[in-house]
C-alpha cells in the first residue's frame, strides 16, 4: 500500500500515464511486426525449376512460337501426386511425346528427371521478392527465448528503462542489417539478435505501464498496449500488400525504432522500481517529475525524501538485498505462482499458433488472413478491457480459455464440408484465446512483485516461445490421427482454466512490492 499513497500524490492516472501509454502504443505496434515479419519475408512462393525451353529465350524462341505456355510446361516439369507441377524436379530432357499422350499418367522413371540444377523460377503475383527468392529456399533448403531471461534479469538489476531504450536501439540495428546481410547465415543470425530483443521491448513497456499506475487502472494501460499488438498485426499485412519486396519491408517496419529509441530516453524509470531496489533519491526525482507532469505542483512539498522514506519504508527493508533467481524459486509461494503462470502462458500460446494454422481456411490471401486475425484479436482484447473493471481475474481468464478450447474440440470433429461453422469457431476459438492472453498479462503484473517482476517475466516469455515451437511440431502427430494435434490444442486451454483457480484473485489489490508481500 506504501507506494499507493506516493502514487496518488503524483497522480495515478493523469497527463504523464496518457503519454506515456501513448508511446508504448505507438512502440509496441511497430515493434509486434517484427515477430510477424517472416509471415511475408519468408513466403514460400509458387515456384518450378528453371528450363531452357521456357525460360532461355535465346533458345527458346522457335519453340515458343509453336508451342503454348501450358504445352512448354507439360513437356519440361513432370506432375505430382496432386497433378501440379513439381517445384522440386524436372525432366532431364524435354519429353515431345507426352503432348500426344492422353493419359494422366504418363509412364516416366525417375532416372527421366533431376533436381533444379539451375535455379528455380518463382509466382511473383503476390511478392517481388522475399528472402527464400534471394537465397532460393526451397526443396532441400527449405532467440528470442534467450533473450527473454537474458534481459529480464538485467531489467531488474539495472532498471525498466534503460534495458527498454538499448532493446528497442539493438532491434533496429539488427534488423535494419538484416536487411543487407550478404548470406542467409548471417540474415538468421541477425534476426536472431533482433528476436533476442525484441520481446524485451513488448514486456517492459507492460511493466513500466502497470508500476506507474494504481490498482484500479492497472488493467486498462496493460490490455491497451496487448491491443497495440493486434494492430501491429492489421499494419504488417497492409503495409506487406502495398510493398511486395521484402528489403522495402523490413527497412520500412525498422528505421521508426531508431526515432522511438531516441524518444525513450525521455520516459521516467520506475519509482517503484527505484524506491524497492532501495534508490531512494532517483524515486523520489522521478515522483515529483511525474507529479509537475501531472500539474499536481503542491505535490513537490509534500513529495520529500524523508516522506518517501517513512512510506516506503517497510518495503524498503524488506528489499534490502536483490533476490537472484534461485532465492526467487527458494520462495515457495512465489515459486507456485511462477509455475502456474508458466503453464497458464503455455496453454494460452500453444493454441494460439494451432488456431493460425486453421484459420489459413478463410482465405488464399495472407495479407487478408493477416489483417483479419489482427482484427479478431483486437476486438477481443476491447472486450477484455470492459470486462476487467467488473469480474475477476479468474472468472474470466477461466471462462475464455473454457471457450477457446471447446471451439477447438467442436471444430476438430466437425465434417469438412461444414466449412462456414468451422470458420466461424475458429474466429471465435482465436478471439477468446487473444482474451486469455490479455487477461494473463493483466494478471502476471499483479501477482509478482517489483522486486523480480522483470526476471519473473522473462521466464514466462520463455514459456511462450516454447509453446509457439511446440504448436507446429504437433501437427506432425497427424500420422497416428489427424484429430490428436487439435485434440491436444483444445486441452492446453481448459487445463488453463482450471489451474488459475490456484491462483490468488488480485482485482483492486495493490502491487506486492518484495518476495515477503507474497509469502
């Protein structure tokens, strides 16, 4: 409650946290593109192996005249089990007899065809160029999970702020060379860079949003900046239609970092963070900064150092040592409650990347697959923003992650010919999956103290990044049954909603500051 009373002196939800959600918006939405880039840098194209009869017109000029397109194409590239053309093989010599052939199986061994031996031709209907044209990804070559606790750890030690500025500095260098890197090893190793930050800037910002602000108006700055990352998600697939090469693209969505980055430096660091890792001064600066922001001027006489000392110091006390990790899980309490958050973020996540795989059904088009999930999402997160105020925190993380998981079963067993139900509760199933996760963000920065919040998220984020990994590698148990990779997308949710009832209800409650606030 200390930190309550200082807060409402410099003003809990004034001028300076409007501006302040307003450039963790703006950030949070440029930055959120970054995880989706390779959504449309990474396309894998319509493609087939280069042949002289089509593609050498020194050569192929005569044929051409005679010959149509479709007739070149049948007699150069064999087709597969589907009756397409292979993007991966073609004949070794042009086989004239197959356009007097009526069969659809013309009788062709495999010693008739070869690889792509010289290069493949790509569909640039839809992308100019991406990375797997440049380095020609395809047939046989075809971090931010570090990062997470990395910089989580260094959040705590060294402050909200300042990891926050040098993360979003280190994403737009990484990526902004990204996009001159002469060889794939080096682009992945950037990206990689890029990803170890990247995360870092989404989940301080949440952090620095709910320590400046109170119990009751915690909820609102944490689901505004999730909603910032579903129109990250409507800007990456309009922005990717109108600039279909992937160098104009990744320039595009990483030159506003450097501008956000030197606008950073003008946020106020923690003062709870400040106060609690026992900086008395800088909290006390930061609280009268924060309060003259405010237009709260008398609040500078009453907002002195020996009356921020006799508020806090109970806090301060029990603050006196920075927990490292391992005293952090020696906290049986806190302990639980990592884990339970931990295995809440994975059931949460593991879905909501199983649900976009499903979701590709609405459309052939991926900016309109795009632009749609990023609407779905935000909506759902504008529900959760009203619903927050009035229920508990887990009465409705419960009730959607009931929902998003008895979408996903109903649609698992569902005929494919009921295509517009199996549409709809997949839009339903992502949308109450996106309320979860906004109702786990709200509910992760009301349960751990300021004294390890930023470790604490770090090890969650790694959760994430483990389900994101996890939930396409369980689409390869379709050998044993197509329904087991749904089924098991279906049961991480309503295990989610059952396991946050373990959980203690921090509605209207204030921020535990120090481990022994929540032993």
């Amino acid at each position: 409650m200390g930190f309550d009373v200082l807060l409402d002196q410099a003003g809990d939800l004034g001028r300076f946290q409007i501006l302040q959600i307003a450039f963790f918006f703006v950030a949070n939405v440029i930055t959120y593109t970054h995880i989706l880039l390779e959504n449309f840098t990474a396309a894998i194209p319509g493609h087939r192996c280069w042949v002289p009869v089509l593609d050498n017109h020194s050569t192929s000029g005569n044929d051409s005249d005679i010959f149509s397109q479709d007739a070149l194409l049948r007699v150069s590239i064999p087709l597969d089990a589907n009756l397409r053309p292979e993007k991966c093989r073609r004949f070794t010599h042009p086989q004239w007899q197959l356009l007097h052939l009526n069969r659809t199986f013309p009788n062709v061994s495999e010693s008739d065809t070869e690889p792509c031996v010289d290069g493949w031709v790509y569909d640039q209907s839809s992308f100019s160029s991406t990375i797997v044209t440049k380095w020609d990804l395809v047939c046989e070559s075809h971090g931010s999970l570090l990062g997470s606790l990395i910089f989580g750890y260094l959040s705590d030690r060294y402050g909200r702020k300042g990891v926050y500025t040098w993360c979003l500095l280190q994403t737009a260098i990484m990526d902004t060379c990204a996009t001159f890197a002469p060889t794939f090893l080096i682009f992945c190793i950037l990206r990689f860079l890029a990803g170890f930050s990247v995360i870092i800037v989404l989940s301080n910002s949440t952090i620095l949003a709910s320590e400046w602000a109170s119990p009751n108006s915690q909820h609102i700055g944490v689901t505004l900046l999730l909603c910032a990352h579903s129109i990250g998600q409507i800007l990456l697939g309009g922005l990717a239609f109108a600039i279909h090469d992937w160098h104009t693209l990744h320039l595009t969505v990483s030159i506003p970092l450097f501008v956000l980055s030197l606008l950073s430096r003008r946020l106020v660091e923690s003062a709870r963070w400040l106060i609690t890792t026992n900086q008395l001064a800088e909290g006390t600066k930061a609280l009268r900064r924060v309060a003259h922001i405010n237009g709260k001027e008398s609040a500078g006489e009453i907002l002195t150092l020996e009356f921020v000392r006799s508020t806090m110091q109970e806090e301060m006390d029990k603050a006196s040592t920075k927990p490292s990790v391992v005293e952090v899980f020696q906290a049986p309490k806190l302990r639980m409650r990592i884990l339970y958050l931990s295995f809440l973020r994975l059931g949460t996540t593991i879905p909501f990347y199983g649900l976009i795989l499903n979701l590709q059904e609405l459309g052939s088009s991926i900016f309109m697959f795009q632009i749609l999930f990023g609407a779905v999402t935000f909506i759902s997160r504008c529900i959760i923003l009203l619903i927050t105020k009035y229920m508990d925190r887990r009465i409705s993380q419960s009730l959607f992650s009931f929902l998003a998981g008895l979408c996903i079963l109903v649609n698992t067993f569902l005929f494919k010919e009921m295509q517009t139900l199996r549409v709809i509760l997949a839009t339903v199933g992502t949308g109450a999956v996106s309320a979860a996760t906004a109702t786990f963000a709200v509910q992760n920065a009301e349960l751990i103290p300021t004294i390890c919040r930023s470790t604490v998220a770090g090890i969650h984020n790694v959760s994430s990044r483990i389900g994101a990994v996890l939930a396409p590698l369980l689409m390869t148990l379709v050998v044993y049954s197509p329904h087991l990779p749904w089924i098991i997308y279906g049961v991480f949710p309503i295990l989610s909603g059952l396991i946050v009832f373990g959980l203690p209800e921090t509605r209207n409650q204030p921020l535990p500051n120090t481990i022994q606030d929540v032993e």
